[in-house]
C-alpha cells in the first residue's frame, strides 16, 4: 500500500489543480451578471395586496441572461407578468422565464412587462428603497434597489 501512495498522491494534486481551474473559470463567468437600472415601484392609490415594479434590465455580458425568478424580504411573491390588451380587455399572464441578449435589454412598464409585487410585509412609503433580487437560469442572481413612488408621479 505504502509504495503506491507518493503517486496516488501526485494524481490526487493533479486532480484538484484542474478542479481549481475549472472553479475559476467558472467564477468568472458568473460574475457578470445583469444590471438593473431606473427601478421603481409603483405604490398603489389606496393600500392593496399588490402592486407592480417597472425598471430596466440591461444584460452587458457576453452570454445571454435569462431571468427565471424574482424574490424580496418585502413581498411575500414577486412575479414576472405582461400585460396584453385581448379583444379590447387588458389582461395579465405570467412570464416564467425573460432572455435577454448579450448587449440588449428588456423594459418593464406600465402596460407591459412588470413585476407583480404581492402580498407586502410592510405598508411601503414614497422615496423609500425596496431590493429585489432575480434570479438567473446559470444559477446567477442580479440585485435591483427599487424607488418607490406614489401613482401619478
Ligand atoms: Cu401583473
């Protein structure tokens, strides 16, 4: 057994070596992630369960991003939604999944895409700051800090 174990110990030091270069590289990679800018979250005229957030998602990486999730420590559920007019009546449905190019963006505004912000732990003040975090297909995460406004605003 003894006269084996220099060598399986060499095979053992080049294993973690191309491990350890296989987690950089890996890092790397993941370290770009997408950025989330002008966020806002639109407070509701009187208090609600819900209410929608709206900012833009721009993916500087070379890979596209794909956005699956959405979660905050403020709402209970954080949901991808678009809005669509059908037959003259606006209706809503669930995006689970948002891809974004290398170098290209998706707008979320009223109208369109939004975040369905539901079942808040707090009742949310004008001018104050809501972070919500997405989640990214690769595993990533991409952290937005949303404004919140007073409707009309
Ligand atoms: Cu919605």
């Amino acid at each position: 057994m003894g006269y084996h174990r220099p060598m399986n110990t060499t095979r053992a030091r080049l294993g973690l070596i191309t491990l350890l270069l296989a987690a950089s590289s890996a890092v790397s990679a993941a370290e770009c992630t997408a950025k989330i800018i002008d966020a806002w979250v639109r407070m509701p005229p009187a208090a609600m369960p819900m209410m929608a957030g709206f900012g833009r998602i721009e993916n500087p990486c070379a890979n596209p991003v794909t956005i699956v999730g959405a979660s905050s420590a403020a709402f209970g559920s954080v949901e991808m939604h678009e809005t669509r007019v059908v037959d003259g009546i606006s209706r809503m449905r669930a995006v689970p999944e948002l891809r974004i190019a290398p170098g290209g963006a998706a707008t979320f505004k009223p109208g369109g895409l939004h975040l369905m912000l539901m079942e808040p732990v707090a009742t949310l003040k004008p001018g104050s700051k809501v972070a919500i975090e997405f989640t990214l297909k690769d595993g990533g995460k991409a952290l937005g800090e949303f404004v919140v406004k007073k409707a009309g605003d």
